[in-house]
C-alpha cells in the first residue's frame, strides 16, 4: 500500500520531479474511487459471516486465537445474555476495525496529496448527479423524462419506509430476516457516498467519475422494489378493510353437493393496483435501456476508430497512442496497418516533446494521433499542438470518447503516389494540380465520428512552375443538378496555410516540390441519393475532378 509512495521519491532522486506529480495525482484518484468499493463488498461480506457464524471460517486461526486472547478473561465468565450479546458485537466491531486500518490509513494519507474540496457545498447537486447517471446514463431521452424517471425512483427509494400494515405475501430473501432490513440496505447504499464526502474535505477528485459509485445501484433498486411492495400493501390492506367494512349478505348453505370448483386464491391481492405499482417501476427503469445502446451514449469507440484506421491508414504511416495507457483497448481491436507507438503516459511544460516525437515521425509519410482520456494527461494537449504547428493536417474525427487526427509530415513530394489520379489543370496565377485522390461512394450523413453530415475525403496535388501571383485559395464543392450539397471546410491548419504558395519560390527556389493539399468536403445532412459531380474552384475558374455518389 506505501510502494506508490516510495516509486515517487525514487523518481524524485533519480531526477524525474516531473512525474512525481502526475503519478501522485493518478495514484490518489484511483485509491479514493477505490476505497468506496473496497469497503463497501468487503463490509457487507464480513457482518454477514460474523452475523452468521462463517466467521469461524473465513478468519485465520490465529487472528482467532489473538481475538480469543483479548476478549479471553470476559469470554471464560459466565455473562448473563444481553452482556453476552454486547461482548460480542464489540468483538466484531474490532476484527473489522483491525481488518480495515492499513487500508483506511493508506487512503487517508494519500487523499491529501491535491486540492482539498467543499464536503457540503453541492451536496444535493452531487446526489441528483448520481441518481441520474444510475437510473439514465446517457441515453438520449427528452427532457421531461430525465427528470420523472429518477424522481420516481427516488420516490419509490422513500416509500420503502412506510410502516408495513400487514405482511401478505412474504419473499424468502435473507436480507429482510434482519431487525431493520430497510436500514441496512440503506446504509448500504450511502457508504460510498458517505466515504466519498468525506475524502472531499481533503482531495477535490473524490466524485469524479460516477462509474466508481455504482456498487450503490443494487441497493438503490432493492429500496425502491421494497418501497412499490410496500405502497401495494397499503393499497391492498385499505382495499380488504374496505370490503370488509360492507354488510355481508346472508349465505343460504345448500345440503346438496356443489359441483363449482373451490376457489383457492382467495389470499392473493384482489386490487389491480398491487400489480400496477411494480410495473410502473419497472416501465420507468426500463425506458432508458434502449438509449444505452445508441451511438450519443457511448464511453468510447474503439471499434469504430480502429476500423476507420484499418481502412484509411497505409503501411508506411505512423500511429501515436496518446497518452500510451489507452494502447490496450486500441490493440485488442487493431489488426490493420501502420506502425504504432506509445511515447507520453504524461505531459506537462517540463516534458522534452523533441526528442520522442522526432522518432516517431521519422519516414513516416503521415502520423495519426489517437487520444482518449487526455484531460489530466494532457489538458493543455502538448502533443497536439508539437504536431499541428509543424505538419498539416489530414482530417479530424471525434468519435465518442475519442479524437482522431491525421497529420502529414511528407506533404512534400518528389514524386506523385502512384494511388493518386494524374490530372493537368492549370489556374490563373501560377497553380497547377497535377494529381488527386477523393472517395467515390459516402453517405450524407454520420453520427459517429462528425455528427450530422458525412464528408468526402480529398487529397490534392498541387504544383507550380513559377512564383505564384495570386492569393486564391482552392475550394472544393460537391456539385449536382439542383445546386451545390457540399463544401470544403476552411481549417487553419491545411497544407496550404501552413506552407503557402507564396513561400514556394522563396530563396530562388526554381522547382518546387509537389504539395500534398488534404481537404474534408462537408455534405448537406439531406442530401438526396444519387451520383454528384466534385469540382475545383480557384477564383472563377474551375475543374471537374470526378464522380461522388452519396448513398442513403
């Protein structure tokens, strides 16, 4: 438990106070949301082998024999009951005080290694946060439900405290055999949240993230399944004392024998409403089940991502895993080409980015940064901005969870690729394109990596013969019968931006290199099927590259 600590002095001496921080902090969020867990499985296992004499199995002898030694001279007494019972709990009471001290120690000293946070300030924001993550998550529902179905189960949650009338069917579950069943479920519930509370008045990360508080679902549930059992025996015990208040008519008993069949269900609930209460519960918590599976609720789409690499990146082109701890979703999924590095667990303004990032480029024709989780890595995005301020880019995706970005160290050619189409189009005031590359088939719409409109991807290839005269800068359009359903994206960092045609003849140059040119064309969302022609404008002048056909 003390050897994160030691690794950071270690690094310390060893000159490396710049990981000391980050470390320290990832190392304390992780104890913190662990602890809850920790905690919460290991207590409720515990009282209920104590509770049910498993203690006897699951405690080592000799923490046995050290219990026995301690409580000996009371236990070798004959105690009346009810100071029987009190030794007893107590015994309890300290086996689990000494089961959880190092663990309760360790995440006591480690919670103050940031920023001490406000444990009252936003408390109820923070509870309604997580009531609507457990019972909503993410799924794309309109307003009105995001606010009735965790109200309803909250609701339900407090129901369970209704006094029970009179039991009339009974559940053989364990949990209710104890005194105060709906108290224990509910400490159950709130010791995450309890813990985690506390942990705030010394590190403000305590409730980042909700994923690490759902050990509190199934209780949450089990309260508002006791709460709906509970109301319907409200509504069926005033229903029976209802029926029960009326006049009985007079029952003329017959000698003969009666040949209907006895009835024997007479104890079940006659009130429709017993059975309407649950499945309303029910109706409610399942409404957001199918939202869970839309592209909006997504943690993070690696499939995805790793299937448009497999598809769009090459051999020879490089593959940046930032920060390098999100490889390992990334290489479960990657099977497709292209070398793949890992070079930056975290960056700060003291992080050498030169060194590291020069071997990763090295030949490589384009480099594609894949990042997730970058906000306490990278928040200022270091490596991003090393990237973007030395190479134009490709294209840009965000996919959930994910951003995706293409980079092109070998925007300058010698020659043309051979996958590109060789074309001669000469412009007014000096450029010339000689080749380029575009999708044929696209559809107008994508949800997953640039919700609304789909794109169609264009590599131009561009020369001149003489210093340029113009300042024109081309645009691309998707063009049809009707008019034009596509336009090239204005990026600030496209290849000629980043290295105008004004520079190409700078320092007497008399032949300058092919210039790789990438552009997005962003397609009207209601584009209608069919085949579109991909045009080229320069000023008022224009080419026609190819065909496009947009798909439903």
């Amino acid at each position: 438990m003390y050897a994160p600590r030691r690794l950071l002095q270690h690094a310390s001496h060893l000159g490396l106070p710049q990981m000391a921080k980050p470390m320290a902090k990832a190392i304390t969020t992780n104890l913190i949301h662990q602890s809850s867990t920790i905690i919460h499985h290991s207590s409720f296992f515990i009282l209920h082998s104590l509770r049910s004499g498993g203690h006897r199995r699951v405690v080592s002898p000799s923490l046995r024999r050290v219990c026995a030694a301690r409580f000996g001279a009371v236990a070798n007494r004959r105690l009346s009951a009810p100071v029987a019972a009190v030794v007893d709990i107590s015994r309890r009471r300290v086996i689990i005080a000494l089961a959880f001290a190092p663990i309760a120690l360790a995440i006591w000293r480690f919670s103050a290694e940031s920023t001490p946070g406000d444990a009252l300030s936003g408390m109820l924001q923070r509870g309604w946060a997580l009531l609507q993550a457990f019972t909503l998550w993410k799924a794309p529902l309109p307003n009105y439900l995001t606010l009735i179905v965790p109200s309803f189960v909250l609701l339900f949650a407090l129901l369970a405290y209704l006094p029970t009338p009179r039991p009339i069917i009974h559940y053989p579950l364990s949990i209710i055999h104890y005194r105060f069943p709906t108290l224990l479920i509910t400490l159950l519930a709130l010791t995450p949240f309890a813990i985690a509370t506390l942990l705030l008045t010394r590190n403000h990360l305590a409730f980042f993230g909700e994923r690490y508080f759902i050990v509190m679902v199934p209780w949450l549930l089990i309260l508002a399944a006791r709460g709906a059992d509970k109301l319907g025996q409200w509504v069926e015990w005033k229903s029976k004392a209802k029926a029960e208040a009326k006049p009985q008519p007079v029952i003329h008993v017959s000698s003969q024998p009666t040949t209907q069949p006895t009835n024997y269900l007479t104890n079940q609930p006659a009130n429709p409403l017993y059975y309407l209460i649950p499945a309303c519960l029910i109706i409610l918590t399942a409404l957001p089940l199918p939202g869970q599976w839309t592209m909006p609720a997504s943690k993070e789409a690696w499939r995805q991502s790793v299937d448009y690499l497999a598809q769009h990146a090459r051999a020879d082109d490089a593959i940046l895993i930032h920060p390098d701890w999100v490889r390992f979703p990334f290489q479960f999924y990657f099977k497709g080409p292209g070398q793949t590095y890992a070079a930056f667990s975290t960056v700060t303004a003291e992080t050498e980015l030169d060194g590291p990032l020069q071997g990763v480029i090295g030949d490589h024709p384009v480099v594609w940064l894949i990042e997730s989780h970058i906000d306490a890595p990278d928040p200022e995005r270091r490596v991003e901005q090393w990237l973007a301020a030395r190479y134009p880019l490709v294209t840009e995706l965000y996919p959930p969870g994910i951003t995706l970005k293409g980079y092109a160290p070998g925007y300058q050619l010698d020659v043309l690729p051979p996958e590109a189409t060789p074309v001669e189009a000469r412009f007014a005031g000096g450029l010339r394109l000689v080749g380029y590359e575009a999708d044929t088939a696209v559809s107008a719409t994508d949800e997953l990596f640039h919700p609304p409109s789909g794109w169609v991807h264009v590599i131009l290839y561009w020369t001149a013969d003489g210093p340029i005269t113009t300042e024109e800068r081309p645009t691309v359009r998707l063009v049809g019968p009707e008019g034009v359903w596509g336009v090239s994206l204005d990026r600030p960092g496209d290849a000629l931006k980043l290295y105008p045609p004004a520079r190409w003849f700078e320092n007497d140059q008399a032949a300058p290199k092919i210039i790789r040119h990438d552009l997005d064309v962003n397609l009207n969302p209601v584009t209608p099927p069919g085949v579109y022609q991909l045009v080229i404008e320069v000023g008022t002048e224009q080419y026609t590259l190819g065909e496009v056909e947009v798909r439903p």
